[in-house]
C-alpha cells in the first residue's frame, strides 16, 4: 500500500475562511475583520510553502543524509 503523503504531497493545514461580508461593519474599524483575514491568509500561504519545501526536500534525500 502507498504512503499517499508521498504520492499526492504533504498534509497541508486548511486556509482560513474569509469573513461573512455581514461581518464588516463598515465604520472603518483598525483593524477591519478581512484585513485580520488578509494577515491570516498571509501567513497560512507562507505556512504551506514552508511544508512544501520541506517535503521537497525529504523527497530528494529520504535518508536525510
């Protein structure tokens, strides 16, 4: 049986959702609720491509060696 980690890419954590446009209330609040989600968003992408990368490498070299 294959190690699907390996065949499809790693686990990778599930992205923020977006806020319900209700959400907003439109007062200019400091910060607004999709800034707060833009800066999730952010980090989350950097988070993946941090656990991309290392799977890459574990794939390149297995032995770690």
């Amino acid at each position: 049986m294959s190690d699907p980690e390996h065949d499809d890419g790693p686990r990778l954590p599930p992205p923020p959702q977006p806020p319900d446009p209700s959400e907003c209330c439109n007062s200019g609040c400091e910060p607004c609720v999709f800034e707060l989600y833009e800066d999730a968003l952010e980090r989350w992408e950097a988070r993946v491509e941090r656990i991309r990368e290392q799977w890459r490498r574990q794939r390149e070299d297995p032995g770690g060696g």
